[in-house]
C-alpha cells in the first residue's frame, strides 16, 4: 500500500494531523493507497507558496515555461504504462482508455506549450493625439484547480499546462476517489526543478480543501470539474472574494437518432458515448431520442451491442469493455436511478442490476424502452452504463425533449439529412453537438456548458485566455522631448 503527502512549495510535507483518506481499487475493493486530508489551514500554507512563486514566475519568459510544459509531456510518455495502470487501478477504466488518457494529457501539455509566443494582447487607436492603448493580457494569479474522479490525469493537464503556461501558479485538490495518479504525476514533475511553489497539491476533502481554495482572497480562478452541488458550493464560496470561477458541472448529453440516419453509425458511435469510462463521463450520451420509425431497428441493435459488452477487473482481463463503477455510492445511485424507471414504467431490454459474482462495484449494461421524459433516468444524470430511449415523431419535439433539462454541456444528432443537422443544431441549447460521431472533444476546441452546467470553458485559444485578465494602458507622449 503506497502513502502519499501533500507537495507544497517544492517540498513533500506530512500533514498536521493524522487524519486520512483511504482509496481503494474498484474492481476488488482493496485499499491501495492512503492520503492525508488535508485541513484548511495546509491548504492555505500551499496558496501562499502559489502566491510567492507568481511574481517571478509571471515574468519568465513563456517560451521558458512551455519548456518545462514539454518535458512534463516527455516524462508523462515515457512513464505511459505505470501512469496507465495506476489510474485503472484506483478508477476502474479499462486499460487501453488509461492509456488514451495518459496519451492526450502528453498531447494537452505540448498543445499548450505551443502557444507560448501565440497569445497576444492589442493596440488601439486613442481618440487623442500623441496616445496609443495598449490592451495586455496578464496572469490571473494562483488558480484553485479541483480535479474529478473520472479523469483524473487528463483533467490535470487540462488545470495545470494552461495556467503555467500563461504564468499562473496552481494549488490542486485531487479527488478524494482518484488521488493517486496526482501523485505519481507529481512524483514526475518534481524532478524537472519546476521552481518551489509553482505547482502545489494538497489531498482532502471538499468542504475543507476544496473551500478554502474558493474562498482565499490570494486566489484569482477557481477551476473545477465535478458535480453541480459542488460547484454551487465553490460559488457561494468564490462570491466572498468575488474570485473568478470556471465551473465544468454535470452534463445529461441527448443522442438523437433521426429516421434519416444510419443506423450501424448511430449504434455504434452511441454505444461507444454510453460505455466509455464505464459511463461515467459528462459528455457520454445520457439519454437517446429515437424516431418512431426506426425505434424498433435501433432498440434491438443497441441492445445486442450492449449484451455483447463483457465487464471484468481490468488489470486482470484485457478484453474487458467495460469496468467497474468507481465506488459503492456511485453502484447505490445508477441501481436507484434504474430501479425508480422500472417501476414508473420502463422496460429493462437487457441488463438492469448490479452484476453478480464479481468482487467489485460492477453494474450490467443496460437499455431501458418504455421511457418517458419525466423519469429520472432522463432528468438527472446517471452516471452509469445505462441507455434510457424515448421515441419522438417531429424535429421540433425532440429538441425541445432535448431541452428540457437544467443542463446543457453535450449534445448529438444521427442524420444524413441536412436539414435535420442544421435544424438541430440551430435549436440545441448545449455548448457541444456531435454530428455522427462519439461525444469526444477536441484539444482545440472549447469545453464549455450552458445552463447549469458551468460557467467559462477549457481547451484552444479561450480555455487558455480564461487564465489571463485584460490590463489596459493609456499611453500618452509629448513630441518635444529634448
């Protein structure tokens, strides 16, 4: 069993109390490893070192910092397999995702290493004579980075390679559930002398970790992805300082199956948005809207595809397709969540239970028919491998089904009729549409909800300005300097 410490100013510090945090490996149940929890009082010890490292940090040069952005991706690459297999170990993924996963954080930090002499701020013509306006783009600060359970090393690179390479410093929380693979990275970067305080982590629990960073006056974002609750609670936190928040929440992502569409596409790339991380993902397609015409061809094909799907330990079973659940809580949710359906009405067409015989948090894929918008299963997120299907006649009731939903992350659309696509896409109010594809982002793009799924966004050009403030000067000069 491996035991980790805080890292806090360049250094590893044992906490304060013994109070910990145990983590346990999903798809046995066993203890693995154990962190500290932190207190309020660390976690403020770790925002001041942040803050005493950003003024010199701020001002190296930012082709100086990408260089520390790209040897973090190089140790991230040549450390692929122990990052892999630590992540499904603690997460329950299965091993060929941990190692897409450990591969586009090594894409994240060169991608955003590559912007160091890109970002720019501008110069304005003034309404007076003998003056410019220069608009500068400065580092917002320490950013309070609160990473989730579901991605941890990806959501890490996500945090961490926009704020140093903007000149930011960072304080991060990993997820009670998930904190293991923060460690193994940080183990990584310790070893290329990224100066004392620059990066900072600290274990423990939201409700003292998580709102000490929210609310401390030296913060300048607080950046965080994770569920709605807590990201109302980083709000009210941040509103005291009136720190800035970037909030990725929950998602409840419709898939829309037109009778126009193909369906061996729509099948497979919605199969592959449901199962992918065990469906526990905020872009995965919760919920699918199915035209009556094709409802019946489409039910039974997912549904095979879904029979098809094998569950195992996924360090010991390779050909696994799916894994199991992070935790008891998240296996106690999804079997309430499907059992609440089933009696209101919905068909379990395969699966429906927790998965027996199997010594960890597994549940059974699952498809449910009969499903009517107001059930749970299609108001809240379930967080499982579980594929609710209503059926719709007309485009302007799907995507007003679509709608009706306080969340708005993702979104996608089956068709080969352009008209259905624009129409779509036109009226979604989601801050992704997929278009006959998996619900997979994009490095370049921009993460970003509507609704009560967030607030700002990540990755390209605007997940990288959410980390700099806008500093405007009025330059004026004489002509008759001697």
């Amino acid at each position: 069993m491996t035991t980790f410490t805080h890292y806090i100013n360049g250094n590893w510090m044992t906490s304060s109390h013994n109070d910990t945090i145990t983590v346990e490996n999903p798809a046995t149940k066993e203890t693995i490893a154990t962190t500290p929890s932190g207190t309020a009082e660390e976690t403020r010890q770790a925002v001041q070192a942040a803050r005493s490292a950003f003024g010199s940090w701020s001002q190296t040069p930012a082709s100086e910092r990408a260089g520390y952005l790209s040897r973090i991706a190089d140790l991230f690459e040549q450390n692929k397999d122990h990052l892999a297999r630590t992540l499904t170990e603690e997460n329950g993924k299965v091993l060929a995702l941990s190692e897409a996963e450990v591969d586009t954080a090594v894409d994240y930090f060169r991608y955003m290493a590559g912007w160091a002499r890109k970002y720019e701020g501008e110069i304005l013509n003034s309404d007076r004579s003998n003056e410019n306006i220069f608009v500068m783009k400065k580092p917002i600060g320490v950013i309070g980075g609160i990473i989730p359970w579901n991605f941890p090393i990806f959501i890490f690179a996500r945090k961490v390679a926009p704020a140093l390479l903007t000149g930011c410093t960072a304080v991060i929380k990993p997820a009670q559930a998930t904190p293991v693979t923060a460690g193994e990275m940080m183990k990584l970067i310790h070893s290329i002398g990224l100066p004392e305080g620059v990066l900072n982590i600290v274990y423990g629990k939201g409700s003292s970790v998580g709102s000490t960073l929210a609310s401390h006056e030296n913060i300048g974002m607080v950046s965080m992805t994770g569920s709605k609750p807590a990201g109302t609670a980083v709000m009210e936190a941040a509103a005291q300082t009136m720190t800035k928040v970037n909030l990725e929440l929950g998602g409840k992502a419709p898939a829309i199956v037109t009778k126009h569409a193909d369906l061996d596409t729509a099948v497979e790339n919605i199969y592959q948005s449901r199962t992918i991380n065990n469906g526990q993902a905020c872009t995965n397609a919760e919920r699918v809207y199915v035209h009556e015409d094709v409802a019946e061809a489409f039910t039974k094909r997912i549904t095979e595809k879904m029979k098809q799907a094998t569950y195992g330990d996924p360090l010991q079973d390779s050909d696994a397709d799916i894994g199991p659940l992070v935790g008891q809580e998240q296996l106690d949710s999804v079997t309430d969540m499907v059992n609440e359906a089933v009696k209101a009405g919905a068909f379990v067409e395969t699966g429906g239970t927790p998965a027996e015989n199997t010594d960890g948090y597994y549940f059974e894929p699952t498809v449910l028919s009969n499903v009517t918008q107001d059930m749970n299963v299609i108001q809240q997120e379930i967080f499982g491998p579980v594929l609710p299907i209503v059926t719709f006649q007309t485009m302007d009731e799907v995507i007003e089904k679509s709608n009706d939903t306080e969340y708005g992350l993702s979104s996608s659309i089956f068709s080969e009729n352009m008209h259905e696509i624009m129409k779509a896409v036109n009226g979604l109010e989601f801050g992704e549409t997929f278009v006959n594809r998996e619900n997979f982002e994009a490095i370049q793009g921009f993460h970003a909800g509507r609704k009560q799924s967030g607030i700002g966004g990540a990755d390209g050009r605007h997940g990288l300005e959410e980390h700099l403030e806008t500093h405007v000067v009025y330059m004026q000069y004489k002509d008759d300097i001697q």
